[in-house]
C-alpha cells in the first residue's frame, strides 16, 4: 500500500514540522507553510516544492486534507502515473540529499533526515511493486473510493456536480486498477487469498439495478444545501441516478 503509506509518513512528518513551529497541533498544510525563523530557506523551499507536488499529484489525497482545488479530478492509477512519481520522487530524493551536505544546522538536519526517510521509503516500496496488488480487505478502490466522497465539500449545490464529476471519472480509475491487477498476475505478484476476503462481495454491491442501492446514492440522498431548490436538486439527482446505472447518453 504505498500510497497509504505516503499519506500516513507524510502526515507524520508534517505534525513533527507542526510541533518544531509550535503551530496548532494539527496535520495541515499551514504546519509546512509557515516560516521558521531557523529553517534554511532553500530546505523550506524544497519542503514547500513537495508539499504542492503532493497536493496536485493526488487530488483524492488533497480532498482528504480539506484542501478542495482539484476536487473534480481523481488520482492517475495507471502504471504511467505510478512511473513518473516514482521519477519526482528520485527528483526529490536527489535534491533533499544535496542539501544535506550544505544545511547542518540541527533544525535543518532533522528535517532534511526526515524528508530523505520519506522518499526512500516511496522508492524502496516502488521497488516490491506494491502497486501491481491495489484492492484487498484493508482497502482499495473498492471501497476508498465512496469513502473519500464524504470528504468532499456539500455546501453549494455546485459542489454536488463536483462530486458526480469525480463518480464519472470512477470508470477510468477501474480500468486503471484493472490493467494494475492483469499486470501482477502476469508477473505472479497477487493478494493471499485471506487478505481478498469479501473485496468480490464489496466490488459487487456496486454493480446494482437501482440507482438507491449504490453505496454511492447517500451522497445523493439528502441535498440539504442553502441554495438549493427542487428542480436543482432534481438535477443533480437525476445525473447521478444515470451515472450510477450507466445509461449516460454520451
Ligand atoms: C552547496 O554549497 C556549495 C558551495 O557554496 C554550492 O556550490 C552548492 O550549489 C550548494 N549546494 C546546494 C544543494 O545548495
Ligand atoms: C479463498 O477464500 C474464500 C473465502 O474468503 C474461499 O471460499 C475460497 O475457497 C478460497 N479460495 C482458494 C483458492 O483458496
Ligand atoms: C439531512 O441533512 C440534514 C442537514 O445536514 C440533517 O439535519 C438531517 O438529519 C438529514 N436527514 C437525513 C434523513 O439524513
């Protein structure tokens, strides 16, 4: 799971800059963004770099941190989106390492370790494929996906066509994990059996012939926004009942 365990190390990393500023507590974006009055400006740079390459490498991931941008796109999953983060990844193992050499001071340093800790531990999971075995009981698209909806903003009725922009692009996503999975069988890189329990089960609660049995519909159920009116929410209900049952005229 190296996403997973991008986000958790990421997070990690982020309160222990948090924590150094003496911000608030919490695992977010102001943690990096905030000047230190002892952090080197080209480390701060390059943590900065990271942090917005993260944030626009995975919009799902952004959504999560209550950062909304990107809300309409979802993560490339193809093998060519996991190559050329492993490429930025290097990118930045390579400049973090540079600064090393150059930036000793003991705020500089332990952040620097920790940034280098970080994309090594990308790399190194890169380097078992991780990534060819995306679905099992722990997670995947399977069941992340309408998860990571409930993150998504419900303030205006426009933010609702955010949402069903993401559940249109859900089929490219599929494919992309599809082509991931046909790949570690041909490679014989594949889940235990144990670890897929139920994952079949959970993919087919999906595949329904009402729109109000799809784990995705409760995003749909209770339009409550300010500015929404019968024929507003009507609409939306009605994109999303098409895109749910695929009947979409294209
Ligand atoms: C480190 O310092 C040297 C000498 O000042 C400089 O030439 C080099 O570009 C610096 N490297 C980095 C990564 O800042
Ligand atoms: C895989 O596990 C399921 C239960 O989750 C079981 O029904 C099935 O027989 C197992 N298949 C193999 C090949 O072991
Ligand atoms: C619908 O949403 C409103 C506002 O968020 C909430 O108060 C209400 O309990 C919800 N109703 C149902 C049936 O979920």
């Amino acid at each position: 799971m190296g996403e997973i365990t991008l986000k958790t190390s990421l997070c990690l990393l982020t309160l222990l800059v948090t924590l150094a500023v003496l911000e608030t507590p919490y695992c977010h974006a102001a943690a990096i963004v905030a000047p230190s009055p002892s952090l080197s400006p080209e480390v701060a740079s390059l943590m900065q770099e990271y942090w917005d390459w993260t944030l626009s490498s995975s919009p799902e991931y952004s959504t999560f941190f209550g950062i909304h941008d990107n809300d309409h796109l979802l993560d490339d999953m193809s093998l060519a989106g996991y190559q050329s983060r492993y490429d930025q990844f290097k990118e930045f193992h390579k400049q973090a390492v540079a600064l090393q050499a150059n930036y000793t001071s003991p705020y500089d340093s332990v952040n620097l370790r920790a940034l280098v800790a970080e994309f090594e531990n990308y790399l190194d999971s890169f380097y078992y494929e991780r990534y060819l075995t995306p679905l099992s009981y722990l997670g995947g698209i399977h069941s992340d996906f309408s998860d990571g909806l409930s993150y998504m903003l419900t303030d205006k009725l426009d933010d609702y066509k955010k949402i069903l922009s993401r559940i249109h692009a859900f089929p490219t996503q599929i494919e992309q994990v599809g082509e991931l999975l046909r790949i570690g069988v041909s490679k014989g890189i594949v889940m235990h059996n144990i670890s897929m329990k139920g994952v079949v089960d959970e993919i087919g609660g999906h595949v329904v012939d009402k729109a109000e049995d799809s784990p995705f519909w409760e995003h749909f159920s209770n339009i409550t926004t300010p500015d929404a009116t019968a024929e507003g929410i009507e609409e939306i209900q009605k994109t999303a009942r098409s895109i749910i049952l695929d009947e979409e005229k294209t």
